[in-house]
C-alpha cells in the first residue's frame, strides 16, 4: 500500500496547486487517491488530518472518516509533533500488516499523546499488540 498522509493545510493547497476545483475535503481525498501512480499493482491510500475533526481516508476508492480521541482544551499543552505522532503510529502499524483501522487508532492515539506533552517527549510506551 502506498501511504500519502497530509494536514487539512497541505490537502487544500495541493488540490489548489492540482487544479482540484474543490474544498470538499472528501472530494479532494478522493481526487488525491484517484491521481496516477507508476505502481499499479497496489492501490494509494491517502490519510488527511484535521485536527479536532476526523480523520479522513481514501482506499479503493472509498471514503471512511474516523473520529478523533476527544481531549479537554485544559489538557492541550503542546500541539508540535502531533503530525509526525500519528503518522509514526499509523505506520508503526501498517508496517506490522495491520489494518487501517488499526493504523489510525494508532495514530490518533500517538497524536493525542503528543499534545498533551510539553515539546517531543516519550515517557510510556503503549502494547499494541
């Protein structure tokens, strides 16, 4: 599986720079997914974060939106590094063969862990297994 992941930012000025003719956030997804690739043999999939909003993803030419783990305002010490925490939780799992709603739990999870810590910091590791 080829893995694009992008922020609500990145997926609307890429769909502006790609001539996407939408805001759509699905639809943008979805175009992003459909764009051609030299691998045919497996298909894209494209994962866009936004934040306090879903997690949307497009694979085989569908849709799924995934809920984020919900955090108090109060709780929300530190937003840097929670980008690169989801994408390095979905792809600790994508690359053990799990399934994508596997990766995103993970990735959300990583993300939520992030945010509430002052700067990049590890302190518990969590078993996925």
């Amino acid at each position: 599986m080829l893995f694009s992941s992008f922020s609500l930012q990145e997926a609307t000025v890429f769909a502006k720079e790609h001539d996407f003719k939408t805001e759509d956030i699905k639809e943008i997804a979805m175009k992003m997914g459909a764009l051609d690739k030299v691998n045919k043999s497996r298909p894209r999939t494209v994962v866009i974060t936004q934040g306090k909003e879903p997690t949307i993803v497009v694979k085989d030419g569908k849709v799924t939106e995934y809920p984020i783990i919900p955090i108090k305002e109060e709780d929300i010490v530190d937003t840097n590094g929670a980008g690169d925490a989801f994408v390095g939780g979905f792809l600790s799992q994508l690359a053990q063969g799990k399934s994508v709603d596997d990766c995103v739990r993970c990735g959300h999870y990583a993300a939520n862990y992030m945010i509430k810590q002052s700067g990049v910091t590890l302190t518990d590791i969590p078993n996925f297994s």
